[in-house]
C-alpha cells in the first residue's frame, strides 16, 4: 500500500509547479484551475462507487482497476496538444485516483488493529514524507530543464510496479452473495456534483452569475442532489447511505474532511503560482516551499497515533485544527510582503496542524463501523475531502477570476497579489468553520478495538 499511495501522492505534488509552464507552452491560464477540478471532480464522484463496489466483490479489483485508470489518464496527459486536451485526460486520472485513494486507506483499515493504525501511519506518513520533496522537486526539474510532459510520464514506472506488488502480496477473502448496486443514485450524484462545481468554476468567466447558463446549472445541480437523496432513502443497498450521516462522529469528520479538502487544494493550487508571479522565482523554488506542507503533514500523521491513543481523537483534531487557523491567517496577513521563507514556514506549520486533523478523524471513523460498512464509511469519508477540493478549487478559481478577468498573473502581479490575498483569507475563514466542527465531534476515546 505504500507503493500505491505514492503514486497518488507524488501526483497530487508534482503538477502545481509545473502551472506556470504548462500555462506558457498551451495556454488558457484562465482554465488552469480545471486542472485540478476535474480531477477532483471525477475522483470525488466515482469514490463512493468504488467504496460500495469494494465492500461488494472486494478492495482487490478495484484498486487494480484504479491503477489501470490512473496509468493510462497519466499517458494521455503526457501527450496533451491543447489544455482543453489535458483537462480531459485529467479526468481519465481522476477516475484511477478514485479508487486508489480510498482502496488503499480501506486495506490499511483492514488489515491493522486500532492500535496497530497508530504505527501503520507513521509508515503511510513516511511516504507522503518522500513526496513532499520529490513530488515537487520533479515538478519543477522537469518543467525547467525538461518537458512538463514528464510529470505524468513518471507515474508509468510507479504504477507498475504498485500493480504488481498488489497482485503478488495482497489476498483477501470476500463472502460472496448477492447485490443490487446502486446505479440510479450513482448516476444522481455524478450529475448534480458535475453541475454544481461548473457553476461555480464558470460563474463570472465563461457567463455572467446572473445568466440563464448560471442560473440553470445551479438550479439543476440542486434538484439532482434532493433526487439524489430521495433515492438513496429507499434504494437497498445506497451507494452513498445516507443514515451513516446520521450519526455525530460520522457526519462531524465527513465535514472536517470537508474543509481539509478545501485547505489543501486552496494552498497547493495558489501558493506556487504565488511565489513565481510575485517573486520571479523558479518552479523548483516555489516547488520546495510548498514541499513544507506536504513534509509537515506526515510528520505531525506519524505522531498522531501517539496522541489520540492517550487523549481521543477529538482532542487531537481540536490541536490540529487549531494550528491551521494560525497558519493561515499568517499566510494572509504576509501576503502583502511575500518571502520564500515565510511562505515556507506557515506551509509547514498548516502542513502539522492538518496532520492532526485529517488521519485521527479518518481513523476515528473507520473504527466505528466493522469491514462490511469500512469501505462505504472510508469512501464517505474520502469522498467529502473530495467533494471540499473540487467545490474549494471551484469557488476559489472564481474568486481569482473575479480579480483578474482574462489576465494572467505574469502580467498583472499587483492585482494578483489581491486575488491571493482574497483566497489565502478565504482558506483562513475555512480553517476557523473546520476548527468549531472539531468541537462538535463527540468525546469519544480510542482504547477499543473492532
């Protein structure tokens, strides 16, 4: 499983220092923010099918299935002629990234005891630890002294070899019997989460907020989304049940995935292009500096486990969401005055306190459920982190655009330095409504097992 999510890791790190390149040789700065949407979208709405599917025929084939996406979105992108091209095979991506994320979360949760899940992390933590630096690293060398081309070249090897060591090492037993897989509800959620995060991507760029294009995706977003949820109150077996979300830990860590979705993606997405625009520095450069997020995250996971086993889970995640609020709101009060170093260091510290937050939440989650709902649970879970990603990228992308117009920050750097300003405040507001969620997760302790 550490091969495996290496590959989605090394991914979700290689592409936003590459940005300002890609920009350059294909152009549509304006759309580089679907980039990352549609992979988020189409990796947030086929989650939960996967989940549903794994709990049905196992983890297994489905997260082959994902790597097989996964490699051939990871070719197609490679050879993109157009960005409207690249945003397509992102979408291929994202499907893959669907069902390797979760599937190999799920597997963790499978095979590791409660306490076990505390040591498993610091192994997980130790390759998004590797990522952070190589990801960016390779983003940056490649897209300097290379071709961006290879950024997605590189997941082929890597790929590869995750197959491999899944067929060869992992078995599973799976009781067979019969399902009825919840195609109708599937097909309800993809639309109305595709409409939505269109409008907001869309919104103010491609049509006026107050036009019928606008007006009509959000009104029939909204009515997918209540048809979805009629649907899943009488479907057997719901892709998405949604009497999970009933309970208080469920639905608490649900939404604080919610808002690490957006924290996440918010910082990744505007913090590299931040740098290169504002300060002229190198995509290697702005690579490092964001690396401090993604290095400070798996630090802080593989001591998490230490902590929750002693204090709870809520406690652990009410210090983490507490070291994100501080962490943004320096990254927007510094903004105005931008330095590498400083970046850097609120990176890292954002980077300790979501370390806390997200895997003890997660973990808090799957241990309140056996192995024939850990699968849907985890993909709920996964899929709210999702669901913030796409939706933060979404709204914040519009924020920027709100700003900037058709202009592109290389040649407006003051009125980018607003817009970035505007969404590092943003993403503080979002870790604030994170952390008071944190509070409302109900006091319960991890010294059971399942």
């Amino acid at each position: 499983m550490m091969v495996t999510t290496g590959l989605v890791a090394i991914d979700s790190t290689i592409l936003a220092t590459a940005v300002p390149t890609i920009v350059a040789d294909l152009g549509g700065f304006a759309s580089f923010p679907w980039l990352f949407s549609i992979y988020l979208l189409t990796q947030a709405v086929s989650v939960p099918i996967y989940s549903k599917l794994a709990d049905t025929v196992g983890r297994k084939p489905i997260i082959l299935l994902g790597i097989g996406l996964f490699l051939l979105g990871s070719v197609l992108c490679g050879f993109a002629w157009s960005m409207p091209a690249l945003i397509a095979f992102r979408a291929v991506q994202g499907l893959g990234a669907g069902a390797v994320q979760p599937m190999a979360i799920t597997i963790v949760g499978d095979i590791y005891t409660l306490a076990e899940r505390a040591r498993a992390q610091g192994y997980i933590a130790s390759v998004w630890a590797i990522s952070s630096v190589v990801g960016p690293t390779l983003g940056g060398v490649f897209s300097t002294y290379l071709d961006w081309s290879w950024i997605f070249f590189v997941n082929v090897p890597l790929g590869a070899l995750a197959a491999w060591l899944v067929v060869r090492h992992h078995h599973e037993s799976v009781e067979r019997r019969p399902h009825r897989i919840d195609w109708a509800g599937g097909a309800l959620l993809t639309l109305a989460t595709t409409l939505l995060v269109v409008a907001l991507l869309e919104g103010g760029h491609a049509w006026a907020w107050v036009s019928m294009p606008s007006i009509g995706a959000l009104a029939l977003g909204t009515a997918a989304a209540v048809a979805f949820v009629a649907v899943e109150r009488r479907a057997t077996e719901p892709v998405l049940p949604l009497r999970l979300l009933t309970r208080r830990l469920l639905a608490t860590t649900a939404l604080i995935s919610v808002g690490v979705g957006v924290m996440l993606m918010g910082v990744t997405t505007y913090v590299p292009t931040f740098l290169e625009a504002l300060l002229g520095v190198s995509p290697l450069v702005s690579g490092l500096a964001l690396a401090a997020l993604t290095l400070g995250w798996p630090l802080s996971a593989s001591q998490s486990g230490k902590v929750y086993l002693r204090i709870g889970f809520r406690r652990t995640v009410l210090i983490g969401a507490t070291l994100t609020v501080i962490a943004a709101c320096a990254l927007a009060l510094t903004s105005r005055s931008p330095s590498v170093v400083a970046v850097a260091a609120t990176c890292f510290v954002m980077g300790m306190g979501l370390g806390f937050v997200a895997a003890p939440s997660l973990i808090a989650a799957q241990s309140s459920v056996g192995w024939g709902e850990r699968g849907v649970v985890t993909g709920a879970n996964m899929f709210a982190r999702s669901m913030g990603s796409a939706v933060g990228v979404a709204a914040l992308g519009a924020l920027v655009t709100g700003f900037m117009g058709e202009t592109d920050a290389a040649s407006a750097p003051a009125l980018f330095n607003d817009a970035a300003t505007a969404v590092f405040a943003a993403i503080a507001g979002v870790a604030a409504l994170t952390l008071l969620v944190g509070f409302a997760m109900p006091r319960t302790t991890a010294t059971t097992d399942d």
